[in-house]
C-alpha cells in the first residue's frame, strides 16, 4: 500500500474523531460561558454532565425514543442548574466549593441510579450519523455524500448533535455581542451595581445564565451517552465537565476562543485513539497529559486576566459598596 | 426587642455556628432518605446498618478510622489553603504524586535500608512531593495570576496520566510482565517497610491477651480489640492526629500561620501591614499539597504497600477532604470528629449495600448534599454577623432613638 495514502487516511481519521469529540467540550463550555459572562463560575457542570448523561441513556434504553432522551438530559440540567443558581445567586455561596458539592453529587446520584435502574453496561441505538447517501434519495447507487474523499469524510457523516454543537458557536457569539439580553448579560458580568441602576435584574440575568449553562451541559453529558458512545458507565465524563470550565478561561469568555481550546483537545484524544488503533508503540500517557499543560500555560498569559469579567465568583447584593 | 437581644448574645451566635454543619448533614441525610424512599428502601433499616457497619464493631471502626486517617489529613492540608483563601481543589492530584514518589523509593531503599528509616524517608519523600505539586499552582497564582482552581483540577489530570505512565512502564511490577497480564500497579514494597498497626504497637507494649480471654463483653471488646487484636488499622491515624494539633499550634500560635490567616481574611489590609501576600499564597498552597501528599504516602507504607490504579489510591479523598475540613469549620481539630464522621459514612456506604441492596455510591452524593448545604448556610453566620456589627453601630450612634422605640 502507497504509504502516503496511509498517512492521509490517518490524518482523516483523526481529524474526523476529532470533530466528534469535540462535541461534549463545546456544550459544555459554551454554558459554561454564558454563565460565566454573567459572573457565575459553575464548577459543577462535570456533575450536571454525569446526570445529562444517566438520564438521556435511560430514557433513550426505556423508550427508544432519542428526541425524548435529550428533552430530558435538558431538562434535568436545566433542574440542577436552577439549583446552582439558587446556591450562588441566592443564597452567595462561594462558588468553586459549592460547584465541587454539584459534582461530588452528580457523581453519586448517577452511579446510584445506574446501579438501581441497570445494573449493567447497556447499549442503545443513538442518534444516527447522517451520511446523506444517494440511496435514500432513491437511486440505486450506493454512494453517500460522507463517502466524497477528505472532505465529505471528515466534515460528512456525524450526527446531528455534532453539527449542534458547532452551530451553537455562532448563535451564542450573537446571542452574547449582538442582543440586548447579551448586553445586559455582559454588564452583570463587568460592572453588576452599574447594572442593576439601570434596571437590569441582576439575579434574573444570572439565574438565566446558569440555567442555560446546565441544560447545555445536560446535553454534553446526553451526546456522550446517546450519541458518541451510546453507553452509559459511571463517571465516564472523566474529567470532561472540568475541562470544558477551563475551556472558557482558555477561550478568553469568548465562544470562538472555546471552540479552538475544544478542537486542541478533541484533537489530542483522537490523536491518542489512533495511536492505540494503529498499535504504535507510543507513551500516549504523555500524550494525553499535553492538553492539560498547554492549558496552564494559556492561563498565565496576562491578557487573559484582562478579559475576565470583573464580577466573576462575586455574589452581588444590593447596597454593597 | 426581646429576640433581637437573643440573638446578639455571642454565645448563641458561636452555637448556631457550631449547629449549622450538624444540620447540614441531617439535611443531607434526609435528602437521603428520601431517595432511599424512592427507591424502595427503608431509610432506618439503611441508616442503622451503616452507622452499626461503621462504629459498632472493632473491624468496622478500624476501617472507619483507616478511612479517616486521609480525610484527616487532606483536610487539613484543605484548611490551610481556605484560611489563607486559596482554593485547593488539587488534593488528589497531590495525594497521587506524594504515593508515587513513596512507592518508588520504599521499592528503591527497601532492602538497602533499615525499615523504620525507610518509612521515615518514604513520609518526607510524600510530603515534600505533594508540596511541590502544590506550590507550583500556588506559584502560578502569585506571579502570573493563574486561577488556581483551574491549574490544580489540570494538575490532577497531569499526575493521574504520570501515574498511568510510571505504572505501565518504569513501575510496573516485574510479576505482571512475567504473567502477562500487565495490570497497571507496582510491586508490592519490602514487609519492612510496612507501617506498624495498632496491634503490633499492643504487642510491642506487652498487650498480648485476646478479648476473649480477657473475658471483656459489649462495646468494650470492640475497643479492645480495636486497639490490640489484628485489623487493618495502622499508626497513620496516629500521625494524622499528631499533624492536627501541630496545624492548630501552627495557625493560631505561630507568626507564619497568622500571616496565612491576615492574607486569607483580608489581603489588602495583609500588604499594607508590609506582608507579601505573594509568599503566603504560595507557602499555603504548598503546605496545602504537602498534608496531601502525606496522605498519600501514609496510604502507602499503611494500607496498600504498593501503588495501583491512580483514582483507586486517590479514591476521592481530595473532594471528600474538602467536606471534611468545611464541616469542621476549617479548623483543624474541627477536622479530626469531621473525618471519622466522614470515614464513618464511607465505610457504612457499604455495610448498607450489603443490608438494604443500596449502592454504595450513595455516600458520594450526600457528601456532595453536605457540601452545598455547608458553603449554603455561611449566608446566615454571615447575615447574623453583619446585623450584630449594625446593631452595635446604632445604639451606639442613636442611644436615645432605640430606648425610645
């Protein structure tokens, strides 16, 4: 075989998983950033992502039904990020240890009832890759738009969820710089006394945040249960709710920002999956320690520190000052 | 005017403040129940089960203590860093390299060594490595102004993969490649390494006589036989309470563990008064690491003798530290009832398994109920605490208005 073809189809392949793995990181992360604009740090969302993606599977395992499976992974993020809102907004818990509660919580709940509901790994059938092949179209060739070389086979055939997380950068860009509601979330993020004299409920803004925040880490959790993997196992975010939070430090509270930290590190993962594929004799341990490194790095530089909002991790109350 | 007075009575203050984590975990415990309720479960038969599997035999309360013995430890290191208000969500990460580097070199001196200066080298070698894995967040956070939250949550990342990587190559025991099976964990450290347990210290003290036939009955042989029969507790615990008063002497009696506190209560007043704040964050978060990372190499030379699965050594202990040093009020004798309680919960988790088919997992999240509702309720000590300061400011101000009203 042409080696270079070997070296193409290599890279295809990881650039393809890339783009999946991508997915979880970019939900998460951008809810993370919405809350974070607004001056909540939700440390929780590894737990709301553990929950998204016990109650997305079950259903999904239950019913069948995919569409009804992420309501719920929703919904049940939405829930918990009502309860980090009330935690922080309400009742000004300091937020990285209250985050830490969340998580410690989603982790329990989850296991506990993965193990009372299922007992074992399960499979189901998640949402289908969209090939987009002649075939269904009727005619009789067997060819399929995913199938067109390098491009139709990195960029082709994921599931919807996949194109929702990267269409979701855009939306949320415009959402957060163009919209009054962006406005608004922005100045409770910088400046909430200012904010709050001229009208803008600084707790509603917040409790709307946060609770957008959970609902898409709801949904990060349901694409790796229902989409990516279509299993469920305890704790099998590993770590991916906490990244996604860093994401938003690495992306400077901006979703393009997040989206190139998600792609660095979907990008190692799938680097590190072919290795294993391929039997290379590879240290891929060291590998995967990379994106951790490159994130402290990115974390020191001084103008990040510029763009941070002013009130992040600051309870606001009325009268202070 | 009459609750008003009540509750500007100090000493009541200081008891709510001392009764709110209590009632942060009976608040848990109910959420609990509740669940349990839902799940078809019995919340008393649970609860009994795994407060009776947790403290009324001498192997349940060994293991409660052998459990403890991190939480205690951790948490202390926990309370350092949120004195000095800094947050250290790195303790796993921490605990893992404090175990490695003691793994390596009890397989290393071992044999070369006598076994008690072995183990002496094995604890400093785990501290000294935890605190590195520590400063170097707080060092980051000092100069360049990286959120330290976020540098110790990939700080643990990076050491879960550097133990991945020592444990399948460098540390590997040399069985497993024989075998075949090539399961990640190292080999087991020399028997001289091992620390002491409680009943070789008994034995060694001249308590050599079984419970039976001292003829003891009820919770008094559980105790004895606790203290002097074969179970795994080990003298870790007794490091680990020994470490409890030296943080307490440290933080409240020393001029360094009273800088720490100035930083952590007001940094701003803290420079002005010509500390460098700077120096401080990085000491504590070292110091923060180091208690980790001891905790790691007590588990070493204590219970396991060789290093395994990086999170199954760590099992939690870095967030569950964290529990233990809030319930306690961050302080560090607090920490000691909190991390048997805790070690208690752990250890029962699975005594309830057993009992009422509830999973054990059950325990991770009413720790995590537990810390919502402690870091939720700060909101009224600090609510009480403010009305206190202005209802002293106005009657002093207004003296005439209040007798008035």
């Amino acid at each position: 075989m042409n080696e270079g073809l070997t070296v193409l189809a290599i890279l295809v392949g990881i650039a393809h998983s890339g783009i999946r793995l991508a997915t979880p990181y970019l939900y998460a992360a951008i809810g993370e950033t919405f809350a974070q604009r607004s001056g909540v740090l939700n440390l929780g969302v590894e737990g709301i992502m553990l929950m998204g993606a016990y109650s997305g599977f079950y259903v999904v395992f239950k019913t069948g039904n995919l569409v009804l499976g992420l309501l719920t992974a929703a919904l049940v993020g939405l829930v918990l990020g009502l309860v980090m809102a009330f935690v922080s907004v309400t009742l000004q818990a300091q937020q990285g240890i209250s985050g830490i509660g969340l998580y410690m919580f989603g982790l329990g709940a989850s296991s506990l009832l993965f193990k009372t509901t299922l007992g074992t790994v399960e499979g189901v059938q998640g949402f289908p890759e969209i090939r987009m092949c002649l075939s269904s179209l009727g005619f009789s060739s067997s060819f399929c738009l995913a199938d067109i070389p390098v491009f139709g086979e990195i960029f082709l055939g994921h599931s919807i969820l996949v194109y929702g997380a990267f269409a979701l950068v855009p939306v949320s860009w415009w959402i957060i710089n163009k919209t009054t509601w962006g406005l608004k979330i922005r100045a409770v993020g910088q400046n909430p006394q200012a904010a709050d004299t001229l009208g803008v409920s600084v707790a509603k803004v917040r409790y709307a945040t946060v609770m957008i925040g959970g609902m898409l880490a709801g949904v990060a959790g349901a694409s790796l249960s229902i989409s990516l993997l279509n299993i469920f196992q305890e704790g099998m975010t590993n770590g991916q709710g906490f990244i996604a939070v860093a994401l938003v430090y690495f992306g400077s509270w901006t979703p393009v920002g997040v989206l190139v930290g998600a792609m660095l590190f979907s990008l190692v993962n799938a680097m590190q999956l072919w290795v294993q594929v391929l039997g290379l004799n590879l240290p891929s341990d060291v590998a995967v320690m990379l994106p951790y490194l490159l994130t402290i790095i990115a974390l020191a530089f001084p103008f990040k520190r510029a763009l941070q909002p002013a009130a992040l991790t600051k309870p606001f109350e009325r009268g202070e000052n | 005017m009459q609750a008003r007075g009540l509750f500007r009575n100090v000493g009541f203050d200081r008891l709510l403040d001392l009764l709110l984590p209590v009632l942060a975990v009976i608040g848990a415990l109910l959420i609990g129940a509740v669940i349990l309720l839902a799940l078809e479960a019995n919340p008393v038969e649970a609860y009994t089960a795994m407060f009776a599997g947790a403290f009324a035999t001498k192997n349940g309360l060994a293991d409660t203590l052998v459990k403890a013995t991190p939480l205690l430890l951790v948490g202390l290191g926990i309370v350092i860093a949120f004195r000095a208000n800094v947050i250290n969500i790195g303790a796993e990460g921490q605990l893992i390299v404090g175990a490695l580097l003691t793994t390596a070199l009890g397989l290393y001196l071992g044999e070369k060594l006598p076994g008690w200066l072995v183990i002496i080298i094995c604890l400093l070698g785990g501290t000294l490595m935890g605190g590195i894995w520590g400063a170097v967040p707080g060092y980051l956070k000092a100069r360049l102004g990286v959120n330290e939250i976020l540098s110790t949550i990939m700080m643990n990342q990076i050491a879960i993969q550097i133990g991945y990587y020592l444990l399948r190559g460098p540390m590997i025991d040399p069985a497993e490649i024989e075998a075949g099976t090539n399961i990640p964990h190292s080999a087991r450290l020399p028997r001289a390494v091992d620390l002491p347990r409680f009943t070789d210290v008994a034995k060694w003290l001249g308590f050599t006589q079984t419970s039976k036939e001292l003829e003891l009955t009820g919770f008094g042989k559980e105790i004895y036989g606790l203290l002097v029969e074969p179970t795994r507790l080990h003298t870790g615990l007794l490091i680990a309470l020994v470490m409890a008063v030296l943080v307490y002497i440290f933080l409240w009696r020393t001029t360094i563990g009273y800088r720490i506190r100035a930083v952590g209560l007001n940094p701003h007043a803290a420079r002005y008064a010509g500390i460098s704040v700077e120096r401080y964050m990085v000491l504590s978060m070292g110091l923060s690491g180091a208690f980790a990372g001891l905790a790691g190499a007590v588990e070493i030379v204590g219970l396991h003798h060789r290093m395994f699965e990086p999170l199954a050594v760590s099992a939690g202990y870095g967030f569950s530290g964290i529990v233990a040093a809030l319930f306690g009020q961050l302080h560090p004798l607090g920490t000691i009832p909190a991390s048997v309680l805790f070690g208690g919960l752990l250890v029962g988790g699975d005594k309830m398994q057993r009992a009422v088919q509830i999973p054990q997992v059950m325990v991770t999240a009413v720790l995590g109920l537990v810390v919502l509702f402690v870091v939720s309720s700060e909101i009224w000590s600090r609510r009480r605490a403010s009305r206190r300061v202005s209802v002293e400011a106005e009657s002093e101000l207004k003296p005439a208005t209040e007798a008035a009203g």
